[in-house]
C-alpha cells in the first residue's frame, strides 16, 4: 500500500508519500506562503523525487479540520481533485489526532493544541494503545477555550505532552496553570507532518478488509475512508463571515 498525505490546516503545508514500512519522502514548509502557493508544487517534487508513478497510490490521506478556514479548504480541494481524477479514495484524519501522532508510542498524555483566535484553541486529548499500536480519543476534537484544556489535563493527573502552535501562543498559561508533570514538545515533532498524517491512516485502513466501503459522511474525530466527492472539511465552529451575516441578520431583526 502506498500512501500519498497532505495537511494544509494550520501554517504549515506538508505531503508526503508513504508506504506500511516506509516514509519515501515529506516535503514540509512552515513559511508565509499561501497553500495554494506551497502545497501542489511540493507534491509534485515528491512525486517526481521518488519516482512514484500515480497509478501506484492505493489511497489520499488529508487533515479534514479543524483548522485555518483557508487552508483546509485548499487542502480538501486538492484531495477532492486528485481523488477524482485518479479514482481513488480519501483517508479523512481529524488534525488534531493526526498531530498526536508525532508521539505515537508514548507513554504521557497527549495535548494538541492549535491556535484557533477567539481565545480559543482546537484541541483534544490523546493516549497512544500499545496493544492496538493507535492513538485513543479521551475528549474527540474541541474548540475551547485554552483553561478549560487545562482543566481536563489536570483531572486526570497524569504527565502531557503538549505540541501545535497553540502551545507557543500560550506558553505562559500553560505553564503557570498545569498542575501535572508537563512537556513541551522540541521544534521538530511540534507542527503538522504529513508523515504523521500517513501513519494515523495507515493504522486504521491497513486492518480494513476492503476500501471500497466508503462513508457516506466525515466524521469529527474519526479516521474514515471516504469517496472524493463526499469529503468536506470539519470545522468545529463558524468561520467569521457566517458569524457576521448572523450578527447582521440579529440586529436586522431586533431593528424591525
């Protein structure tokens, strides 16, 4: 099985392709270059690198959200078109586990946390399962505010490892307020990584018998396989211009 994986939910924009027992190659950049920019042209360097020839992929793994509005729906975009053309099938991974997976086989609680403005934060917690060799769900996905995370990392008392972009924006409070032994995660396993991505779809797709029994639906913290004409994005929350259309027609109304 050969895997071709892309996360364009946060800052970062990362592709890689991936066999059951091998990363071929990751191309990951974390700079002020749109998606749209970054992310085809990154795939096709790996691609041409690695001497894939298309008709090789058995699937397309992507990040379904949360995340920047923007840049899951330009990785959805190039999944969906990829998907379509080359007639396979998309691995939904929700991002927040996806980035857990940067620390598939630890022992600690697992704390993403990704900046989602607001005073909120997207995130979840994590505890990886030697004997499934997969990461649970304690939580699913949440959009909270970065106390209340703390809150649940505290109940259960045990050591975290938090990572994402969301821990250097609160670094402060992370610190001043876990009351458990806690680890920052170093610059190299922090941030989204396609092979990260990969890996998470492959636990769950290489014990699947068959990949054509497709959901009709994602999921907001599952791994689904999905056809490319059904996946869309998982947002979590409303993007802002759907709260201001809201706000106006609230105030049109009370103005009545």
């Amino acid at each position: 099985m050969k895997i071709l994986a892309m996360d364009s939910s946060g800052l970062v924009a990362s592709a890689a392709i991936v066999t059951e027992t091998s990363v071929l190659a990751e191309y990951t950049t974390n700079y002020k270059k749109t998606h749209s920019q970054t992310l085809l042209p990154m795939i096709q360097e790996i691609v041409e690198m690695t001497e894939t020839e298309l008709s090789e992929l058995s699937a397309i793994a992507v990040t379904a959200g949360p995340g920047s509005f923007t840049g899951l729906r330009i990785g959805s975009a190039t999944a969906k078109g990829l998907g379509q053309a080359l007639k396979l099938p998309l691995i939904s991974v929700p991002t927040t586990l996806a980035l857990a997976w940067n620390f598939a086989g630890s022992d600690a609680l697992i704390c993403p946390l990704m900046d989602a403005r607001r005073a909120q934060v997207y995130t979840g917690l994590y505890r990886w399962n030697k004997e499934k060799e997969c990461m649970d769900s304690l939580t699913g996905q949440l959009a909270v505010s970065v106390e209340e995370i703390i809150e649940k990392v505290n109940r259960y008392g045990q050591p975290v490892i938090y990572l994402g972009d969301g821990m250097d924006a609160y670094r402060t409070v992370l610190c001043d307020r876990t009351n458990v032994p806690y680890y920052l995660a170093p610059l190299h396993q922090s941030r989204q990584s396609a092979a990260s991505v990969a890996a998470c779809a492959l636990s769950v797709v290489k014990k699947a018998t068959d990949l054509s029994k497709l959901s009709e639906t994602v999921p907001d913290s599952e791994v689904c396989v999905i056809s490319a004409a059904a996946f869309a994005p998982v947002y979590l929350r409303k993007s802002q211009a759907e709260r201001e259309r809201e706000e106006q027609e609230k105030c049109a109304a009370e103005a009545k």
